[in-house]
C-alpha cells in the first residue's frame, strides 16, 4: 500500500502494512530491529500508541475517518507513551525523519492507494 500526502503532494510511504486484528496491532513494530525508508505501520483502530521494547525511535501520524492528520509527533523515541487523540481513527508509524522530509503536518490530507 502507499501513502501520499495529497496536501503537500509528496510520498510517506511505497511498502505500508496494515496492522488491524489485535494481535498484530498490538505487536506493532516490536519484532523489528530496524525500519527503512518507504516502510510504514498502519494501525487501525488507533488512538494512542506507545514504543515500550521498541529499539529505534520513529514518527507517528494520528490520522482521522476523512484522512486528515489529527497529530503529527516526529522522533517518538524508545520507551514512550502518546496522549490519546480521542478523533484519531488510525495511526501511521513512519522511519524517523519522514515527517520533516515530507513537511506533514496537521490538517494535511493523505490518500491510502493499495498496490499489486
């Protein structure tokens, strides 16, 4: 699946992963040691995540039912917990730096367009 911030016309991600049955959303990214470029976690529902166990930082986006962005949180280190963002339907887990590379920010609007 990718990912494009239809806002600011730019790609967060070639290769995201939809995490919705409860194991995999609770799961997350623990199992991985690293996340590349082009890579993103998409837990539904979602409103708040945390990185306990996690062994890289990364950015997050609380996204609602239209596709906006609720919240935008870049470098969620190890170890941490989010506030909840009661009108966020989804998350998007992004590489660090993604945020400020793509300039996302709140009230952006993303498309989520599935991929062969």
């Amino acid at each position: 699946m990718r990912i494009i911030n239809k806002t600011k016309n730019t790609l967060l991600a070639k290769d995201a992963v939809v995490a919705s049955k409860l194991f995999k959303r609770t799961k997350g990214l623990l199992d991985r040691s690293n996340f590349r470029l082009g890579e993103a976690l998409i837990i539904k529902p979602c409103k708040s995540i945390h990185t306990w166990f996690m062994l890289f930082p990364i950015d997050v986006l609380f996204v609602d039912e239209n596709n906006r962005v609720v919240k935008a949180i870049p470098d969620i280190k190890p170890f941490r917990i989010t506030p909840i963002y009661w009108k966020a339907e989804y998350v998007i887990e992004l590489p660090i730096g993604m945020i400020q590379k793509t300039e996302t920010c709140e009230s952006d609007l993303l498309t989520l367009e599935q991929t062969d």
